[in-house]
C-alpha cells in the first residue's frame, strides 16, 4: 500500500502566500503518514492573472523551498506552478522530495469553453513517470484527462497510478464531466486515478476571476475499476487514500484494456 494525500486547497496570486499553504498542508499530511503529498494546479498562483511575472524555474526559489519542506517531511510532493518559456509559460507540475527534483509539463492545453490556454502557455511533449516505495507514479494534468491514450502509454510505462492536479472550470455539466472523465480514465488505463482539484473559491470565501478555470473541488480517488473510492465536496479539505497497486494488474487482466488495444495511423 502507498499512503497518498489530496490537498484541495484555493490558492491566491501570491506565491509566497501560497507556499506558506503548501507548508502548512504537507505537514499536515505527512502527520497522516502520507508518502506523497499532491497538490492542485496552479498551486504557486491560480489563473486569472498575468502568470509570465510569476514564472520560476524549477531550480528557483518558490520550488526550492517546496523541496526542503518534502525533504523535511520525508515526502513526495507534487504541485502546480508556471515556469518560464520564452514571452510564454509551462503549466508544470513540481515533483520534489524523495531523492526527486524535476517537472511534468502539461501536455494538453485547455483551449476549450471559451478559454484559451495556449494564449499564454507553451506545451510539454514528454511523458514523466516516478517511483515511490516500490510504486510507479505518472502524471497529468487538469485537461490532460480527456485524452486516453496518455493515460494508456503511462499505464504501458509501468505506472499503476497517475496523480492529477487540476484546476477545473466551473460551469453547467462540469462537475459530472470531471467525475465521468476521472472515473474513464482509471478504467481505461487500469490504473488509479489520484485527482487533486482546486477548492471552489467561493466556498472559501474568494473573489475569483468569473472566466478564468480556478477550481470546483470534489478531489476524487478512482480505483482502475473505475470505482469512485473517495471524494471530497467543494471546500478545503484533505483526502488521505491509501492504495494497493496490485489492483491494476488484476484490472488490466479482467478488462484487457491494454493487450486488447489496436493502434492505427491517421
């Protein structure tokens, strides 16, 4: 069994007002006894503002100073921030702690429901995968979960769990669309989906931009059946679920998502 926990927490556009959140929430996790620790998208400083002045390299200090808090707590922590790319960012996903120290950038930009990511954000092109007491993790975020196959190739890299960040955009069927696409994409990669939402604002008590995607909450756990193990409302909250990779091999060999798959050329 791995111990993970979801932060579902609301972020503001302050990243060392954020990384005082971030301090807060691993140690409170890791007093759970959670080896890795995820945080949302956009951790550092949530959409809705201009991110190039808030870039950091991962080798800068808002990401150094997340590492000593994993090194401190003996975890792996995962969280969203921009890192520069030219007059663009990367959505990148942190991933610190645990003898790691490196970045997933976000494949799929969400240039969709009248938002347009790639306006100011360049996409990532490499898969990342990391292993944790013997667990191989991948990793995904936010929109990158309506796209299968990424979770199949990672599935094919020997991850049985891949933890998603997200920052998901509010509106009419989004919720059930963030359940339904979740709950897919475990099934269909035969893996457990670990899926850290940021907290609605407005059940924290913040004005948010009204267009800019800054969370719903409901952090969800999927087993790679597809069953809904946890989930959270919309306020912060905490999820702490511990899961038995085990279950994706025997997923993968009852549904024959894997071996059965057939690839074409366009």
């Amino acid at each position: 069994m791995l111990r993970v926990a979801l932060c579902q927490v609301t972020s503001s556009t302050d990243p060392d007002e954020n990384l005082r959140l971030v301090r807060e929430w691993v140690a409170r996790a890791a007093g759970e006894g959670a080896r890795v620790v995820v945080f949302p998208e956009a951790a550092m400083a949530r959409f809705g503002v201009r991110l190039a002045p808030l870039a950091q390299p991962v080798d800068g200090p808002w990401a150094t100073a997340v590492a000593e808090l994993a090194r401190e707590h003996d975890v792996l922590a995962v969280a969203g921030m921009f890192t520069p790319d030219g007059d663009r960012v990367r959505n990148t996903l942190l991933v610190t702690g645990l003898g790691e120290h490196r970045g997933y950038d976000k494949m799929h930009l969400y240039d969709a429901f009248g938002f347009r990511e790639s306006d100011t954000v360049a996409g990532g092109t490499e898969l990342v995968t990391v292993d944790v007491d013997g667990v191989r993790l991948g990793l995904a975020t936010c929109y990158d979960v309506r796209f299968p196959e990424l979770f199949q190739r990672l599935a094919g890299q020997g991850a049985s769990a891949v933890l998603l960040p997200a920052s998901w955009g509010a509106g009419p069927g989004k919720r059930d669309q963030w359940e339904v696409l979740v709950r897919a994409r475990a099934l269909d990669s035969g893996c457990w989906v670990l899926a850290c939402g940021q907290a609605d604002p407005a059940a924290s008590g913040v004005d948010a931009h009204p267009k800019a995607p800054t969370g719903i909450g409901y952090s969800t756990v999927a087993d790679p059946f597809g069953a809904v193990r946890a989930q959270l409302a919309a306020a912060p909250d905490l999820l702490v679920a511990d899961i038995d990779p085990e279950l994706a091999g025997k997923s993968r060999t009852a549904t024959g998502v894997l071996a059965n798959r057939r690839l074409t050329s366009s």
